[in-house]
C-alpha cells in the first residue's frame, strides 16, 4: 500500500499516530523524524529507500581523493534499479521476491 497523508506538523508524533497498531514495514525518505517515530511503535520495521542512500554514498564518492568502497555500493544500487526496472506487477509478493532473486543472480 502506498499511502500519502498530509499534516500541518512534521513532528514524530503525527507518524506515532498514524502507525496505531499497525505491524509491519514502513518505508520513508530520509527525514530522521521517521527514525524516532518508528522507534517508538510496536512492530514497526523501518526501512529506508536506495535513493536516499545512493545520496550518501555518492556525496562520499564526490569528498573522497581514493576510489573504493562508496563506488563499489553505487554500482551494485544501479544493478538493484535495473532489476527494478525490469520487473512486472506481481500480485504475490512471494512471486515477486522470487523474480528479484533470479534477475539479481544474472548479474
């Protein structure tokens, strides 16, 4: 499910409330106030996306005299959007996962 709901405050408290009893994984950008929110709820696996995290290692890639470890994790995102961009909607998630896997061995 994707879900967009908009609240004149940016505080923690508004994700608290919105994840109730919610179990499961919650996927945000960035923004450290999901980090604390999720911290406090009950279940709540919080899971990032690779764009925010492709940032940082290219930011680190950008500072740095030496090649290493950040081109190298920049690399293996892009294999992960190419696989992304190959797949079809699946209606099981198991389908899905199992089509990541076989695209993911190719490379």
């Amino acid at each position: 499910m994707i879900l967009y709901h908009y609240a004149p405050s940016r505080g923690a408290e508004v994700a608290v409330e919105m994840y109730g009893d919610y179990e499961g994984y919650v996927q945000t950008d960035g923004y450290e106030v999901y980090d604390r929110a999720c911290d406090g709820a009950k279940n709540v696996v919080h899971v990032g996306c690779f764009a925010h995290a492709r940032r940082r290692f290219h930011d680190a890639h950008r500072n740095s005299k030496k090649a290493g470890s950040a081109e190298e994790a920049i690399a293996t995102i892009a294999r992960l959007y190419r696989v992304e961009n190959q797949r079809k909607v699946y209606k099981d998630p198991q389908e899905f996962a199992a089509e990541r896997r076989r695209h993911w061995n190719q490379f």
